[in-house]
C-alpha cells in the first residue's frame, strides 16, 4: 500500500540518486551538461573553436562511477555562480578516462581516450587541464608542456571557481596557482 510516507521517501531518495545543474548521467557513466561542447575530437579544431568564441579551452577528464565526478556536478556545477562563469569563459570537452573514442592530438597522433589521457599523465579522476588560446608551437611540445595550467582532483567550490579564473585572468603567466590565489583571495559563501 501507498502511504504519503513511502511517497515522500521515495521522492526524496530520486532527488539524491539526480545531479543538478541540469546534468545527465550517460550510457557512458559520465555527467553530461548541454553546454559541454560537442566535438569532433580534434583538440587543434575545438581549441581553435573556443578561441574564435573568446573562450578558453579545458579538458574534463571523467570516469564512470567517480564519487568526486559526481559532487562536482551535483555541488560545484549545480552553483549558477560557478556554472555561468565557466560557461561564459570557457569550451569545455569532457572526456572518458577509460574511453576509447579516437581523439586527434595536436601532433595530429589519433588515440582512443584512455591512450589520450595516458599520453598526458591523467592519473585520476576529475582531472581538467586548460590550453591555451593558440596552438602555434604545441606540436612540438612535450603533452604535459602544452598545458597552462591542471586541476587534479576536486577543489573545494570556492577555489574550484578560482582555478578558472586564474586560467580567464592568465594568473600563470606570473605565477603558479597557489601563489596567485594568495594574492586574488577567495571569498567563502
């Protein structure tokens, strides 16, 4: 018998088991916004893309059953502050860790996913790097050399947001994150 008890229970527990923010779980296992870009899996094209959009481009590395994946959509991307200023400044392409669609690297080398992230030193998941606004001189750069910055694990939501304005601002260019983010204070709640 249905009691509002077990109805309420029951919609309690299906608002747990949902990301926010509008995300959805794919066959993949993976959290999907619609504001993710939709590639082709050509890193030169998307970071031309996002450059002609006046964005920056960040890889988002997932994997499927990731607790820390699954905050970062349900907690940090579920905040219109953090959500809209990454969707305003920046492209993002989310890739699986284990996956096997092919990716072109900017040497023109075409991997499955996993071979990608492998190639790039991606131990873990969410891992995001961030690319510059060209791709003039990073064929000829080692993978890793050919980022700007990376987010390795999850930030707590406040510092979370700072890494990527330290991407939008160029804090790199003068200092590493750590350093910047002692002199651009976060504010908390």
């Amino acid at each position: 018998m249905l009691t509002r008890r077990t109805l309420l229970g029951t919609a309690f527990a299906a608002t747990l088991a949902k990301p926010a923010a509008g995300a959805t779980l794919g066959e993949d296992g993976l959290y999907h916004l619609d504001w993710y870009l939709e590639s082709f899996l050509d890193l030169p094209e998307d970071l031309q893309t996002a450059t002609t959009n006046g964005k920056r481009l960040a890889i988002m590395w997932g994997l499927k059953g990731c607790p820390a994946c699954r905050r970062m959509h349900e907690v940090h991307l579920a905040d219109p502050a953090i959500e809209g200023y990454i969707k305003a400044n920046f492209e993002v392409l989310h890739l699986n860790h284990i996956g096997a669609r092919e990716v072109t690297d900017f040497d023109g080398s075409k991997l499955g996913e996993k071979q990608l992230g492998e190639r790039y030193g991606v131990r873990f998941t969410p891992t995001i790097q961030f690319l510059p606004e060209s791709a003039d001189g990073l064929k000829a750069r080692k993978p890793q050399e050919r980022e700007v910055a990376r987010m390795p694990g999850l930030l707590d939501p406040p510092q979370f947001l700072a890494m990527f304005r330290y991407v939008r601002e160029k804090g790199y260019e003068s200092a590493p994150f750590p350093d910047w983010l002692k002199r651009n204070p976060v504010k908390s709640g």
